[in-house]
C-alpha cells in the first residue's frame, strides 16, 4: 500500500510502516478496514454502518469501561475481562471526534488484543492501537501532506 491516508466513512487514517491494512480497493472510500500490528499484538476492526456497543443487561461476564479524553476527541472502550482459556480478548470502542463547530462525529469499532507478555507493545508509553485512534482525523478538516 503506497497512499499516505485511508479514507473510510468520515475519517482518515495515516498509513504507517510497519502496520498491515485490509481495505476495498474497488471503491474510493472503503467500507472495511482492518489495521493488524507487528507479530499480531492487536487487529483494529472498522466497518460502516458498525453499531455502538452497549453493555448486555444480562451479562455472565464482568465488563470494565473507561474512557480517555484527548484534545477534539473522547475514546470509550467497553472491555469484558479475560478467560481463563483465552490467549485474546476483544474490546469494544467508540471514538467521538469533534469537528470546528464542536458537533461529535463517532467512529464504533473493536479491537483484538493478544494477551501474552508482549500484548500490548508499547508507542509513546501506551499501546499502538491507542495511538492509531488518536491519529484519526476527519476527513472535511483533516491537513492533506
């Protein structure tokens, strides 16, 4: 993959080395998009129309969520604890990116993460899909290089 930028619905995610990307080709702005790290630490799951997850009422399993707030974005992640027999977990997010005029534009997704002592590598002191979530720009502000 030669382009510097992915577009998916409203966003636009930079390409970088070293990371794997799944796209649709056939059309201009994909509708699927998968972002794997290196050895297959984490898998970023995007697709359109992909709803907001909500906390099952009626759970057997524990659900931790918290949320991080970042300049123009919040980041919510919605994580069932681990299996014992389970070497991955998937965690649930919801990014609301905010435009010039501070309306919320959210981008629903899941992430796998490998849950070995090497799991969640590290960029910038935190885990690289964190880091992927705080690059993503909308499209209609973003700076084109």
């Amino acid at each position: 993959m030669t382009e510097k930028r992915i577009l998916f619905d409203r966003f636009e995610f930079p390409v970088e080395k070293g990371l794997e990307y799944l796209i649709n080709e056939n059309v201009p702005e994909t509708d699927f998009l998968l972002i794997s790290g290196q050895h297959d630490s984490f898998l970023l799951m995007f697709e359109k129309d992909f709803p907001i997850f909500t906390v099952p009422e009626s759970s057997d399993r524990p659900y931790c969520l918290f949320e991080m707030k970042r300049p123009g974005r919040v980041i919510k992640f919605f994580c069932p604890e681990r299996h014992k027999n389970l070497d991955s977990v998937v965690w649930y997010f919801y990014v609301e990116l905010f435009d010039e005029q501070g309306v919320a534009h959210g981008l629903p997704g899941q992430v796998r993460v490998e849950m070995s002592e090497s799991c969640i590598r590290m960029a910038k002191n935190k885990p690289k899909f964190i880091e992927i979530l705080e690059q993503v720009r909308l499209k209609d502000t973003a700076i084109f290089a």
